[in-house]
C-alpha cells in the first residue's frame, strides 16, 4: 500500500495539474470506487460538477482536493492499486478506470482514478469545524505526519513511553503518527539499530528522536525519487514509478548481506506482513527472541 512519499508525490502531481480547474462533468464507472460515499455514486457526480478545486492536501496516507466554494471536499485514498492520472481526453480509458474527471477549460486533461483491486476510491466529505487546513471530519483522527511542520516531536516521544506496545507497531499506528506503513518503518528502524519487537517503553527520548530523525530522513530520501514502486501499481499523476526501492536498505532484502555489516538479513511474519532487519545489527529483545 502506498506510504507517505507516494501519497505526497501523486499531491504535488495535482496541485500542480488540477488546481484552481472547475468540474464541468463526472463519470462513476464502478460503484465500489464511491462506496465510502453513502449517497453512491450519482450524488457523488451531482454534487462535484461546477465546483473549482483548491490546492491538493494530505494528512498521512490521505489526500483530499478542497471545493473552494464550499466547506467540502473530495477525499481520496489509492488503497492497494489506486491511481490518480491526468490524462489527456484523447488517451484510450484505462482496463480498470473507475472514476472519470472532466474540467470546463481548454487543457484537454482528464483526472482519472485507476483502481485494478478497487480496494481505494473518492468521496465528498464537509470540512472539520475547527481545521485549519480543511482536514475532511472523517479523518480527523489520523495524527500528524513527520513531515508536517505542526508535528509535536515531544509529544510523540511521551506517547511512545505510554503506549505500552512495541516500537514498529506504535510507527504504524495512524492515531500516533500517520503516513509510516510497513516499507518505511522497516527502513527507519534499521537506520536506527532497533528491532521491530523493542518494547517503546524502554526508548529514551534521544532514542525515540533518533528513530523519528530516521523516519524522516527515509521519506525525504524516497520524496526526492518519487517513492516506492515494486510494481506497475504505484504510479505518479503522470504514470511514472518512483525508483526509492533501489535504496532499499532493509525492505525485501532477505537473504542478502547487510550493508552495515554483511551479515544475511532476515524476515520474519508480522501481523499477516513481514519485518526485515538484521540479526546483528538490530538484536531482539531478550524475552523476544527470534530463533537465529
């Protein structure tokens, strides 16, 4: 599933190309596409057409398009294979286009979403009342990303101590901090020498600052290659693959030497996923122990 930097690079790629456009016309192909638009999909078209879109946001893995007119927007999530293209109107329909965009001005472009698995989709939602970014209320407990200016580093460190839960599970949790899916939290903690079972009650704060330094660093080295793509599935709004996965350092690499220090990297099942990491490097936990 798409993280943050996949997530960011498909919001620059609209802010870019959709802002400040006017809906002349939508087609919902595929109802599943709408599904978490309880009216379905002919409110869905009805209530976006004649709307201008503001400037493409994202908190975490989401990202909305502000109706500017209005205290709603169009919140979109690409689950396992979504895609937002900008198509030209003369580009042949995708096999799986599931939801289509028209604007009301001479560009000749198209926004598309692309959905093989139709497990993503686009929905109208109204603005939290006190958000200052016009974050969609259905999202309003997703928690602040690493990236996002306004995250709290103390905050976050104090959460950890009180979680009670082991140090990958707390990055994934949404509610704690949002956008770190499995890839990026397997690469942050083998930048940071932590084993996925480390319990967050024993990290100190420079412990704790290190690894979202690490966090960070991650992101912002897959931002600058437009993400993670290990199939034709992660595409940007102009259906290229981001090229991070050759920098993987933890991420898919059982078997193979780590780049620290040679020794095989490992993969262990976690919660119906795997975990990678080095056996020297980023030693378990004593009461959780992996056979070695």
């Amino acid at each position: 599933m798409p993280e943050l930097p996949e997530v960011e690079v498909v919001r620059r790629g609209l802010e870019r190309w959709v802002t400040g456009r006017t809906v002349s016309e939508v087609q919902v192909l595929h109802p599943r596409a709408v599904r978490r638009h309880l009216a379905g999909g002919e409110d869905f078209a009805v209530r976006l057409k004649g709307h201008r879109i503001g400037a493409a946001r994202r908190r975490g893995k989401y990202l909305w398009l502000p109706l500017e007119d209005t205290a709603a927007s169009v919140l979109g999530h690409l689950g396992m294979s979504g895609q937002l293209l900008v198509q030209p109107e003369t580009v042949p329909d995708e096999k799986h286009l599931r939801i289509r965009i028209r604007f009301d001005d001479a560009l000749h472009t198209e926004l598309r979403f692309v959905d093989q698995r139709t497990f993503g989709g686009l929905s109208l939602h109204a603005s939290t009342a006190d958000s200052t970014d016009g974050l969609p209320d259905v999202i309003a407990h997703i928690a602040r990303d690493p990236l996002d200016p306004a995250f709290d580093d103390a905050a976050f460190h104090t959460a950890l101590r009180l979680r009670r839960t082991t140090v990958k599970r707390a990055l994934l949790d949404q509610s704690l901090i949002s956008g770190v899916g499995n890839i990026y939290a397997d690469e942050a903690l083998w930048r940071a020498r932590l084993h996925y079972e480390r319990p967050t009650a024993t990290l100190t704060r420079p412990r704790s600052t290190e690894l979202l330094g690490h966090v960070r660093d991650v992101m912002n080295a897959a931002l600058a290659v437009g993400g993670t793509s290990f199939d034709s599935l992660y595409v940007n709004v102009n259906g290229e693959s981001g090229y991070f996965e050759r920098s993987l350092d933890a991420y898919g690499r059982e078997d193979e030497p780590c780049r620290r220090c040679g020794t095989p990297m490992r993969r262990r099942p976690w919660m119906n996923r795997s975990s990678y990491f080095c056996p020297r490097c980023q030693r378990p936990p004593v009461s959780r122990r992996h056979p070695q």
